[in-house]
C-alpha cells in the first residue's frame, strides 16, 4: 500500500477508535446518569407517597377526634373515612393493650365478619377482595372510642389520588409513567399498575427476591423490577403494622422504557452531530496524507539514487510545500553532500586501516611465535632448575625458581589469550573464575529475572538443595548457563521445576529437572549441537545448550542429559570450592 494510503487509514481508524471509545464512554456515563435521575425520581415518589399516607392518617385521627368531641354532621372533616364510629371495645386489628381512652393512628387489619359486627352499614366494605389470613387492610385514626378508617384494599380513587399527586397523570406509549402499589403483606391490595387484560392488577404477587429482604428483613428494595409485563426502576419499603413488623409493601416505580427513550434520542443526537465532524476529519486526513506522503514519496527515489552512488540529484518539494518538508528537503541535500564527504574520507580511511591492520597481524604474529619459542626455553630452564636437573640447590633458590616458573606460566597464559583471539566465535567471553555461593549469587537472581515467566506458565518451583553449595566458577557465565537450563524448563517443560545438588567426589552435581514429556533417547545426542532444535519454532536458534556445553568445558566439568516418560533432567559437574 502506497504511503498516502497508510497515513490515511491511520489517522482514519484512529478517529474511528477515539470515536467508537468515545461514544462508548459517553454512552455509559449517559446510562449511569439516566440511571441515576430514574433511581432519585423513583426515590422521590416513595418519599411522596409515604407523605401522602402519613397525611392521611393524620387526617383520619384529627376527624376521629371532631367525632368524639360532638361535632355534628355538618361538619367539614379534613378525611372522608370508610368507617367512622364510636366503638364500645376496642376495635380488632389495634393494639389490645389500647384502652377506649387511648388514641392512636397507622395501619389496621379488619376481618370482614368484624365490619358487619361493628355496623352493618359496612357489609359493601367486607365484600372486597381480602389479604392473606382472610383480613382488610386500612389506614386508621383513633380517639377515645372513636374509629376513622379508610378501607385500601381494591381503593381505587386512593391510589389513583396518590399517583396523580406523584406523576401529574404521566403517561408513554399507553402506559402510566409512575405507577403506585400498597400490598397487603406480599400481594397487591390496591395499584395503579395495569395488567395485560386492562384492569388493575389486583392479588398479583412481589417478587419473592423483594419479599425477602422488605419482608423479612425490614429493608427497602431499590433497583429494576419486572412487574406483571414491565421493568420499572422499582422501590419499595415495609409498612409496619401495629406489632411495629412489616405487614405490607408500599411500592412506586417508573417506566424503565421512558428513561431508555431519552437514553437512545440523546445517543441518536449525539451521532448525527460526530458523523458529519468524522467525514470532515477524514476529508481533512486525505489532504494532510497527500501532502506528506508526496514529499516523502520523492525523498524515498532520491535515497534509492543516492544509495546507488548518484550524489548529482536534488530534493526540491516546491515553494507552496508545508515548511516541515521544505525543512526535510533541506536537510536531506545537506546530508547528501556531507554523505559524498564521507564516502570519500572513509575510502582513504579503509585503506589506511587495512594497510595498518596486515602490519599488526604479522607483527602480532611475529611476536607471539617469538616469544612463544623464548617461554618455551623458559620453562625448560626453569623446570630443570626446580626439578634439580642441574644439580641440588638452596631452599632460597628452590623458592626463587618456583617463583619464576609461576611467573612464566602466567606469562604463557597471557600469549595464549593472543593466540586464542582469533579462535573465539565471541571476543567478549571471558572465564574468571571464583569461589561463590550458586544458590544466592547465581540461581536466586536468575529466577528472580525469570519469575514473571514462572508465574504465568503456572510452574511449581521445587528446591532439593542443601543449606550451602559454595563452587569455584564464573558468576557471569554460570549465569548465562543456569538462565539456558531454565528457559529450556519454561519452554519445553510443564507443572514443576525441581533445583537439585548433589556432593560426589569433591564435585558438586547441580540438575534442573522439569515435568513434562521427555525427548526421545536417539535425539539426545542433538542437543548440544550448534544450531540443534528438536522444536520447529521460531523461539531461539539453537544456541543455548551449545553455549552451555562450551561453558561447563571452559570449567572442566561436564553437562549431560537424562530423558524419560515424567520429564528431563539435566545435569552438570562442578568443582567444589574447598
């Protein structure tokens, strides 16, 4: 794809993207928002309609105290009660303990066959649907003998009061916005909520989720509630009967769908607004992509010309070119020039350089194959003096020509570094050894590099290791050996790795042992072979247990493999420090 093409749908997919997160964003904070203003209405219209009952009784109990006093039937009383009579006992449903001198106001439960006792007149009452435990329940006002009671069981012109108050008569798509509910323990006395077939859905059931906890509990209910064919953001809170436990539900809610709608118009607002802003960013993209890439374009056939060794060609973008380009053509004329300066110097340099490099490989050459004769002597002579093949000498001279065998020997080693400079496949591998303690200078920090791995390939890392393993080695390359046996366990392994020493004949035998399936015998001979992969995979080249071998023959110890059906050990020797 051309260069124009690229940074194009770059910067398309990355308005696309910041669109797309945006839009997510927005539409979830715009639901937890919507959410939230249906959560506090629903929470407002429980408040109102607890306040619209307390109301109520307060009203009951102040036309239960004009009756008592002797007002006559003229009178204008703030509550136009069911039942309203004076009582000779007190009425079943309050509070035994009350006497016809007390008085008291709330919910009350009345037995059909209790109204027809008190007044016949109130056998309409007791023809309407009861609660559970064949009872009616009421809001109630008490004075001294005198009763003031509303009946709310199939109480239409009350609930209907009450949600009109609340709602102000709402309604979306055919259905109340705000609906309102009393039930009568858990089955709807009286309710707003219409059912499939039209009417009220009367003696229908809460859920028993909000039974448990208004119920038993005691606790308000607040979330979405799928009621009789709904959801509606719901809320519901216990109506506390005269023992002080709940006896009924007072429910308000409203319609989920109303709140949905504002949810989808405001979104549908908010893409007819970014869809035409998204076509004029990519519009705008197209012609910033044209101007770079062009430019850039003829900068790439001008590197080609270049790197081919015409130095005559020119960068020129043209004066109405953005003055980043201008800039970048400038510099890459610049760099042209300073390129042909260089090419040239560097000629003369490579030149000087390989004429310098053959004096120093055959002085080098020289040197070595001098001196090395010269050491040879040396030692001869030495050797013949400490092994007193010239006659007997004094403990002083002894002590003296061991010192200059020493020195000679350390003198041989240094010229075979030279000689062995050009044998080595890494100039930078060095072998220094000295005595260290494997676990905390070598093992502990390499699994404390490799722990992320462990961890994600879920490994066991299991220890059968003594209190001290101190050994003479190179802490750097015992690194680079114990960092190979261990990714190998990672790569190729599976559940455990298990860390081993062993002291056998004043050596140490170190083994890293992995689960897994185990490499078949006729393949184990591979492994330390340069560029040897049992895997196909494109996870290393093959190197690892090559570098390791070549390593542990640099301490003169020894590694070695041992393969089965539970997995693969590998091994290593080397020298205690003493």
């Amino acid at each position: 794809m051309r260069l124009v093409g690229r940074l194009f749908f770059s910067f398309f997919f990355t308005t696309l993207l910041s669109l797309v997160t945006a839009a997510f964003i927005g539409s979830m904070l715009l639901s937890r928002a919507v959410r939230s203003e249906a959560a506090s209405r629903v929470d407002l219209g429980l408040k109102e309609a607890r306040t619209f009952l307390e109301d109520l009784q307060e009203d009951l109990y102040i036309t239960a105290v004009l009756s008592a006093r002797g007002y006559d039937d003229d009178t204008i009383y703030p509550a136009t009660p069911d039942i309203l009579l004076t009582c000779r006992e007190t009425p079943v449903g309050i509070d035994r303990t009350l006497s016809l001198d007390d008085s008291s106001r709330g919910f009350i439960f009345l037995r059909p066959e209790d109204l027809c006792r008190l007044d016949p007149a109130l056998l309409p009452l007791s023809e309407r649907s009861v609660c559970e435990g064949g009872t009616l329940l009421g809001l109630y006002g008490y004075y001294r003998g005198t009763l003031a009671a509303v009946i709310l069981n199939e109480n239409a012109g009350l609930i209907g009061e009450m949600s009109d108050r609340i709602f102000e008569e709402r309604t979306y798509r055919g259905k109340p916005f705000g609906t309102v509910t009393i039930f009568c323990r858990d089955t709807r006395a009286a309710t707003s909520v219409i059912g499939p077939d039209g009417t009220a859905a009367l003696g229908t059931r809460v859920s028993e989720e909000v039974r448990r906890q208004v119920l038993e509990k005691g606790e308000r209910w607040l979330d979405r509630a799928f009621v009789v064919d709904e959801w509606y953001i719901s809320a519901y809170e216990p109506i506390l009967g005269a023992s002080g436990n709940p006896e009924g539900i007072l429910y308000v809610g409203v319609l989920e769908a109303y709140y949905r709608g504002i949810q989808h118009r405001t979104v549908t607002i908010l893409l007819s607004l970014l869809l035409p802003a998204l076509g004029i960013v990519l519009f705008a993209a197209w012609l910033l992509s044209r101007s770079i890439a062009e430019p850039v374009g003829s900068l790439v056939k001008g590197a080609d010309l270049v790197a081919s060794g015409n130095y005559d060609w020119e960068a020129s973008a043209g004066e109405k070119a953005p003055k980043e380009i201008q800039a970048l053509n400038q510099a890459f004329n610049a760099m042209k020039v300073t390129l042909k300066e260089r090419e040239e110097a560097l000629k003369i340099q490579t030149e000087e350089l390989e004429e310098k490099n053959r004096d120093y490989q055959e002085l080098l050459s020289f040197v070595t194959h001098e001196l090395n004769n010269s050491i040879g002597s040396m030692l001869l002579n030495a050797r013949i003096l400490t092994e007193e093949f010239a006659g007997s000498i004094s403990v002083d001279q002894a002590q003296a020509a061991e010192q200059i065998l020493r020195d000679v020997e350390r003198f041989r080693d240094m010229v075979k570094n030279y000689l062995n400079l050009s044998r080595l496949e890494n100039g930078t591998l060095r072998y220094n050894p000295s005595p260290l303690e494997l676990k905390s200078q070598v093992l502990e920090p390499v699994l404390k590099r490799l722990r992320s791995w462990v961890e994600h390939r879920d490994f066991k890392l299991r220890w059968d290791w003594p209190e001290e393993v101190r050994v003479a080695a190179d802490v750097n390359l015992m690194d680079i050996v114990f960092s190979n046996l261990i990714i190998n366990a990672l790569k190729y392994g599976k559940e455990y790795i298990l860390l081993e020493a062993q002291k056998k004949e004043g050596s140490w035998i170190i083994s890293v042992v992995n689960g897994g399936e185990g490499i078949p015998e006729e393949k184990i001979g591979l492994l330390f072979r340069k560029f040897s992969r049992l895997v196909q995979s494109d996870d290393g080249v093959g190197l690892g247990l090559y570098l390791v071998r070549h390593i542990m023959d640099l301490h003169g110890g020894g590694v070695w493999c041992e393969s089965g059906n539970e997995g693969t050990r590998f091994s290593l020797r080397l020298p205690a420090d003493e």
